[in-house]
C-alpha cells in the first residue's frame, strides 16, 4: 500500500512552470507537494553532467523569455540565479563570409551596410515594426486569457481592455498587426530586405522549435515570441544563465522549499484520481497515492488528457479538441564536450562573436529546403543549426582551456521515415548517427576541425526528449504558436483560463497562454486563477497595477 498523505495542492511536473505554480501556492499558504519522474527537478531546464566535468543544458539553453516580474518577486538571484547577457550573433555563408548582429545599434548598422545601404534604412523600419508588435502583446503576457463567450464580469474587462489597446493603435496598425500575426517569416523578410544572408540570420527565430517553414503563414509571428524576452531591462536580448540552464529551476526549487513546500521525485504520475467529475489526487506509477482538492498539471495538453485522465471521464467534444491541438516534433540537440576551441576561419581570433551564438544559412530558401526534408519525415540534410559556446562566458561549464558547445536543430522529426515507413520506433543508435553526421557536416562549414575537437556528444532526438522530459513528440513549445493556438484558443477554446471539465484540476504548462519557451508566464498566471478561485487571490502580486483586472 501506497502513501495516502493529503496536501492542500500538488503540482505534477517540476518543470520551470510547476514549480513556479507550486511558489506562488506555497507563499499563499497552501500546502503544496511537487511531483516529478525523474530523479532531479527542472523538467526541460536543467544541467547535467553527463561527460565528467563538463555541464550540458540538456534542451532549453538560452535565457530571455523568464519574466523579469516573476525573477523580481521569487527573488531568484537570492537563490542563486544570474543570467549573463551575450552581446551579438553571426550567420555564416557557405562561401565563408559572415553577417553579424550587434546589441549596439550603431554597430549592426555599419555591419548591414557591408552587404547594402537600402538595407541599414530598411532595418530601421523592421524593427520598429517588430518592437511596435512587442508593445502590444507584451502586457498580455501576465494576464488571463479573457473568455469571449461569457458575461462575467472579468472577462468581459479583460475584453474591453484588449479592446481598447486594438483601438488605441489606429486603424492602420490594426491592419499591420493582423497581417504581421498571419503571415509567413519569410514573407515578411522579404518585404524589408535584399540581402539573403540578413533574411536567413533573422528567419532562424521564426522557426525555432516549430514543425513550419520559413514561408509558412504563422511564423512571422514565432519571431515575435522570441523578442518577447528581455535581459537586465533590454527587450529582445538573450543570456546564459551562470551554471547552465538548470540554474533557473534549481534557484525555483530553492524559493518553493523556503516557502514550506515539498518535492518527491523518482516515480510520475499514472493517473490523476477523479470523482464525481471533481479531482481528489494523483496516483504515482510506484502505487503510491496522494491527495488533494487542487491538482496543477505541468503536462501538456494531450498528456494531461489523453493519458493521463482517460477520455470516458470527459466531455467528447473536449477530447476531440484536445486530439486536434498540434504538437508536433522538429528539433533535435547535441551537447558536445570539446578538449579545445575549434578554429573559426571566418572569423577574428578572439572575435566578440565567440560569446554568442552561431548559425550557417544562406537564403530562406535553403532554410524551406530544410523543412522539405521534415515533411518527408526526414531530418535536414543540410539542417539550420543555433549553435553556441556557453563556457566561453560561463567557465565553470568545463575544465580549465576546455569547451561545451550547444547545437540546436531544425529540422528532426519525431516519426522519422526509414524506407516509407513513418514511426518513432525507426529512431536507434544508427539513424541517430546520422542525424548527428548531418549536423557535423554542416558544421564543418563553420568550424572544418569540430570533429577532431569532440570528446563526447550528447544526440537527442524529439523522441529522447519525449521519453526523458514528457513533452509530447518533443515539441519544446507543448503546442505550435500559430495564430490559431494562442490568447483564448490555447489549449482549447472555453478552457484557456488554465481550467479543464474537471473541477480542481488546472493546466499550468506552455501549452496554455502565452506559450513555450522558458518564460514562467503560464505557471504565475495559472497559479493567479487557482487562487483567485479559492479565495486568496489578493495573494498574487498584480503584475500590471496600471490596469483594472
């Protein structure tokens, strides 16, 4: 027999957004357990040492998107977390030329210039359209998505209220946003820019972690999400975080523990316990049981549902919106110990760049290229890579005059194709060598020593991913971003206020408003609402004072 202790809510998942749900409910008062599989919290943000003395950030690897308010009121670097800024990018030309970005305006200025004039002034216009898109959606990010069905009396606020920021842009920016939100990555480069080495460097964001193309509507749009972010009060910048990205949830796990909560890990969750249509508990897969009147699941959507509860225990018209939210697998990673720096011919010794991150496209069409090969099932033969050398700023990630390298991927697939057959079963120690050979081979491009340099290598598939993290297919933002799977449509429509049919059981992961990426949006948003349900909402910080909730 099992334990059967009684909490006063259990988040399940000790991913960065269960654990910023489980703060906020345990410095309200509640008695809060945490629940997770493995045998270390962090869910997607973690640190490993898988290679001895050198830290891999296993899958997430960069920080922007954190909430500057919800590091602010966790007081996280009370617990250790720093993030570092790194101060520019480069995109490599497979002739060997390169185009940089710079955080200085000046600078990426002059950098424009070295391939054509019209483009420095169309840069201009970019990215005041782009910073424009930002300052709309940014304040929506830390509230409730409104309920456009209903007459209650904070949705019907919540919809004046984006009402009238609609309104207060005019009608011209009305019609630039809808188009901006609709339109493909590649259709909005295109209508700034001449150069195809400064559309490619830019188009890498549109398509991070989203199973679409460079010219597929929606993406223009995933771009935005990633300028979303800010670092030490600059929006659209990018940082380490000191100790990898395991820094984050270690310094979370550090303020849910002080604030009297609890964590047990090393057994899931196999079932959530539900009667009457009312959640009571969770059932582990060891036999142990644990029971409370509010369970907060950090799964996505279609794990949380589709195994979770079971689909007799739930309306069918909620299943089937459930079965038709898109998750789809598309990126793959390696985690590379290096015994030195590789040489960059391209670039300077000591170049600023080394300190950022790194990608090799030459024209959006290679990019849709790429994406061809994952409709057929297939990784890119030539991939896009995001690739960067993390101990060049934190040293502590390897041993003295050493190396970690992070090599972020598009496109793998999760149903990987092997003679017309599509499954995640033909992943295996020989398609994974070939999907890494194919990312060595791009590279190579950049760094022609890379493979003399590695000292081990971690290769991780959407299905790694899958079985060791729990999103589904891998998909790291648990949900596409396109314009149909956001605000009052993400998860489901009539559910986006991170409650499900069952009552006391809540979604607080990136597969509700706003979406993926390290952010911790959902977690303080969701934590809000449950809440806010049972009386404690004046707990919660409120995060936008200015605007009437």
């Amino acid at each position: 027999m099992g334990k059967h202790d009684k909490y006063d809510a259990i988040v399940a998942g000790a991913g960065h957004n269960g654990l910023t749900t489980a703060c906020y409910l345990a410095k309200a008062g509640l008695k809060t357990l945490v629940i997770e599989k493995n045998d270390m919290i962090g869910g997607a943000a973690i640190s490993r040492e898988l290679y001895e003395g050198w830290t891999y950030s296993n899958c997430s690897y960069v920080c922007s998107l954190l909430r500057q308010e919800v590091i602010r009121d966790l007081e996280l670097p009370r617990f250790g977390l720093q993030v570092v800024p790194y101060q520019g990018s480069v995109s490599f030309h497979e002739d060997g030329g390169y185009f940089s970005s710079y955080d200085d305006h000046h600078a990426f200025r002059r950098e424009v210039a070295r391939f054509s004039e019209k483009d420095v002034d169309a840069y201009d216009r970019y990215s005041q359209l782009v910073m424009r898109q930002c300052r709309f959606i940014r304040p929506f990010l830390l509230r409730t998505a409104p309920d456009p069905t209903t007459l209650r009396p904070r949705d019907i606020g919540e919809l004046i209220f984006l009402a009238k920021r609609i309104h207060d842009l005019g009608q011209k920016e009305v019609g630039e946003m809808v188009r901006f939100w609709t339109m493909s990555v590649g259709d909005f480069l295109d209508e700034h820019f001449e150069t195809p080495i400064i559309k490619a460097a830019m188009a890498g964001s549109g398509i991070i972690g989203t199973g679409l193309g460079v010219y597929s509507p929606g993406t223009a749009y995933v771009l935005l999400h990633h300028y979303m972010g800010d670092v030490d009060g600059s929006i659209g910048a990018w940082g380490f975080a000191r100790g990898a990205m395991g820094a984050i949830t270690k310094a979370l796990g550090a303020a849910f523990k002080e604030a009297g909560g609890e964590i047990t890990m090393g057994s899931g969750v196999n079932e959530f316990l539900i009667k009457n249509g009312k959640v009571s508990g969770v059932a582990l897969d060891n036999g142990d049981e644990y029971h409370a009147p509010i369970i907060a699941s950090n799964m996505d959507v279609k794990r949380t549902v589709l195994k979770h509860i079971g689909r007799e225990k739930l309306p069918a018209d909620y299943v089937r919106s459930v079965e038709r939210f898109k998750i789809r697998g598309s990126s793959g990673k390696l985690n590379i110990a290096l015994d030195s720096l590789p040489k960059f011919p391209a670039l300077p010794n000591d170049n600023l760049m080394f300190s950022g991150d790194m990608s090799c496209s030459s024209s959006l069409q290679n990019l849709e290229m790429a994406y061809d090969d994952w409709k057929d099932g297939r990784f890119s033969k030539k991939p896009f890579f995001d690739m960067l050398i993390p101990s060049r700023i934190d040293p502590t990630l390897a041993p003295p005059g050493k190396h970690m390298m992070s090599v972020f991927t598009q496109y793998c697939p999760y149903d990987l194709n092997v003679d017309g057959v599509r499954s995640p079963d033909n992943w295996n120690e020989a398609t994974k060598k070939a999907f890494a050979d194919s990312v060595y081979d791009r590279l190579e491009i950049v760094c022609p020593d890379i493979r003399d340099r590695v000292l081990h290598a971690e290769v991780r598939t959407p299905l790694d991913i899958e079985n060791e993290v729990g999103l589904t297919e891998g998909n790291i933002f648990q949900g596409e971003l396109t314009f149909d799977q956001l605000l009052f449509n993400r998860p489901v429509p009539g559910y986006a206020q991170y409650n499900t049919p069952i009552d006391g059981l809540f979604i607080v992961g990136s597969s509700t408003h706003p979406g993926g990426g390290v952010m911790a949006a959902p977690g303080a948003n969701a934590a809000r609402e449950i809440l806010r349900r049972i009386g404690k909402g004046k707990s919660m910080p409120d995060f936008n004072p200015k605007i009437a909730a």
